[in-house]
C-alpha cells in the first residue's frame, strides 16, 4: 500500500479514508492534521517579503528576500510563541559546526498551516505599514 491522502472535504472522502484504515497493514501510520499554506499564499508571502527586502534596510544594510523571510518568520514565530501557540521548529539556536556564530534553525514557511500562513501575511502588511514599505498595485502578481 502506497501513501494516501484524503482532504476530508465531504462524506465520500471521509469514508474513503475509513475503508483505507481498515484495510492497512498493521503498523502504518495515520495522521489527520491541518493541510499546508496553498501556493497562492506561498505566492503572496513571496512577493510580500520581495518588496520589503526592496523597501527596508536592517542594520543600515539591504537584505535579501530569503533573509527577510528568515527574520519576519522568526519575529512572528515569537510572537505566536507568546501567545502560546509556537510554530513548528521555532526557537531553535545552534553554535555553527566551527563554533564561529549561531544558526537559526527551525521555521519554515512551507509548515505554516493554512490558517498560520494567512496570519503570516495579516503580519507582513502590519509590519510593512509600520515600517514604510512601498507595496505594488497588485501585490506583486
């Protein structure tokens, strides 16, 4: 038996997934969990972040987009772990492998759930709006 997935969406996939249970081997695995952000808000968070590593400076230098994603990630990652509700992977610092700096590990934006990765982008345009960046007509698209 290969992996299977079913989006419980409606009783056809609920049953589905009720027959699959039933007919796997012993010791496979089950997980219902919360699907994965989509690709248009991958899509979205990507454009966001471009246009603040176009708009912003940190440290009075300009970042890339994938450090800015790193540092946003993190900011809203302690703030969800404030709340009580910390991300997958959030607040994860390592000595690097030749003990010269530290390594942020953890954070992801392809672990945001649906409903985390909509906050992420409720988050950008707050941090965006209270730092001055010049967002496109369209968001980038």
């Amino acid at each position: 038996m290969n992996k299977t997935t079913f989006i419980l969406s409606h009783n056809i996939a609920r049953n589905g997934a009720c027959e699959a249970i039933k007919e796997a081997p012993e010791n496979y695995l089950v997980e219902i969990r919360e699907p994965t952000r989509n690709l248009q808000q991958n899509a979205l968070i990507h454009s966001l972040v471009a246009q603040i590593a176009r708009t912003c400076e940190f440290n009075h230098q300009k970042l890339t987009p994938l450090d800015w994603k790193r540092l946003l990630l993190d900011a809203y990652g302690r703030i969800k772990a404030a709340e009580g509700e910390p991300l997958k992977g959030w607040g994860r610092v390592f000595p690097s492998l030749d003990h010269s700096g530290v390594v942020q590990l953890g954070i992801q934006s392809r672990s945001l759930s649906i409903s985390q990765a909509s906050e992420f982008v409720s988050y950008l345009y707050a941090w965006g709006a209270d730092n001055d960046v010049e967002w496109s007509d369209k968001n980038g698209f």
